[in-house]
C-alpha cells in the first residue's frame, strides 16, 4: 500500500524533515503558519512524493457562518493553494452535534472547497457515534478521520488517521505502530498523523510490516487484531489493542531540536 506518515509541526529545515517523514499537516489557525512566501518554498523544496495536508482552523470547524468564519476559510484555502495539499481536513468542534443542520451547514462547507486533485476528510469532535459518523461521512464523499490505535478503520480504500497525543499515547509506541499497520491492511492508501513523538520509528515499523505478506494476511483474516480490548495471540506477538501504549527506548533523532513551524522568525501568515 501507499503509505505516508508525518507530524503537525517541522523541526528544524523543511529538507531534513522531508528526509524523514513523507507528511506533514498543517494546522491553519490564525498567526500559527510562516508566510505564504515561505510555504511555497516549503512546496518548491520538498519532493513530489511529499504530502501537506491542511487542517481548517477551529473557528471553521463551529460551522457557524460570520465574518470569522469567513476569515479563517480564506485564509485556509491561501495556505491550501500555497502548499498544493492533497488533503482538506475538517474538524467540527463539539458544539457541532448530530442533527439536520450541522448536515446542512457542513454540506455547505464541503461545497466551497476547491477538491480537484485533493481529498476532504472530516474529523467529528464530541457526541457522534460511529455509525452517524460513517453514514454522514459517505453521503458527503468525505474520508472519516480516526485513530486507529483505539479505533477501526472506517470503510474505503483510502484512510486518514491522527494518532492522538493523550497520556501514554504521546508516544508512538512499537506495538501501537503495529496496531495501525494491522488496521491499514488491505487499504490503496494510508495517511498517518502522530501528534506525538515516536513517528519517524512509527513509519519505519509500519512500513515494514506492511510489506510483510504473512503479517497482511493474519492481518485481513482477524487473527493479529480481535475484539477491540481482546489479547490475541498471533505469530507477530500483538498485545491488548485497547492498551498498546508501551515505552519505547529514546525518541525520534532530532525531535528535541529547533523550533516548529508557528516560530519561524516572525514569519506569521498575513
């Protein structure tokens, strides 16, 4: 499969970054990204493999319309066109709960962005349960974002995932990295976010074993992941998935160093 795996932040040089990771989201909020000068040239250096994804900023993810709303989608979409993202991510905050007019008002939202060549998905924060979640997500043509270390992967052959940095789970762990590897088995494509660190070791193990026919095979016939909080015994030696959170040695090279991207000398979007 087609795997890319990166982080909400750059430390250091766009080009040693891109040397270790294929992905990078970039979280649009107000004041938080270089200018778009420098996000060109983060687009220049890197290679064509390289995937931005652009993550609409939380005042858009109200789905409230105003002058604010309106703001922060334009100011997006710069970023969006500056980049050239193959990815639009929408997360609706929870205020945004099921009913007709959050339907309505995200329809709207999904209409007004430029899609040719990118894919939008859809990140529901509070009470959504995942039924409601999948079948909104299908109606709009939306790929349904999920951490796959707590939860499945939702239907389609291309996955978006953000792995959460909550307690133990800011590290990317060894067994979590084979955990999502297991969910991501048998997709086209997979986008793996880590919020936390841990992700070029992530990548690494991911890749590996889903090059590994045997471990995509005891993947797709159930025998690696059972019910979710089940211990499975398998030849790869897979632990609890509901509890995959162990430490591992050390983190990523560099993750330590320099600043992110919302430091960048002052160079502030505007």
């Amino acid at each position: 499969m087609d795997l890319r795996v990166g982080t909400t932040r750059v430390r250091g040089p766009i080009e040693r970054y891109a040397t270790r990771l294929d992905l990078l989201e970039l979280r649009a909020e107000p004041g938080a990204l270089p200018r778009a000068s420098t996000l060109r040239a983060y687009r220049r250096t890197v290679s064509d493999r390289f995937v931005f994804s652009v993550l609409l900023p939380c005042v858009v993810g109200e789905l409230e319309p105003g002058e604010a709303f309106e703001a922060g989608l334009r100011q997006a979409l710069d970023v969006v066109q500056a980049v050239e993202a193959r990815f639009i991510v929408i997360q609706t905050r929870p205020a945004a709960t099921p009913s007709k007019r959050t339907e309505r008002r995200l329809g709207e939202l999904v209409e007004r962005l430029p899609r040719e060549g990118r894919h939008v998905a859809w990140e529901p924060r509070g009470l959504w349960d995942p039924s409601q979640q999948t079948a909104l997500a299908a109606r709009l043509g939306l790929i349904l974002v999920r951490d796959l270390r707590r939860q499945g992967a939702p239907p389609g052959p291309i996955i978006y995932s953000r792995l959460l940095a909550l307690g133990t789970g800011a590290r990317f762990s060894v067994d979590a990295a084979e955990i999502v590897a297991a969910r991501l088995a048998g997709r086209e494509a997979g986008y793996v976010v880590v919020e936390g660190t841990g992700a070029e070791r992530g990548a690494a193990v991911m890749r590996e074993r889903l090059a590994d026919e045997e471990f995509v095979a005891d993947a797709l016939s159930g025998l690696i992941l059972g019910p979710p909080g089940s211990v499975v015994g398998s030849p790869h030696g897979f632990l609890d998935a509901g509890d995959d959170e162990g430490d591992d040695e050390g983190d990523d090279e560099g993750d330590d160093e320099g600043d992110d991207e919302g430091d960048d000398e002052g160079d502030d979007e505007g």
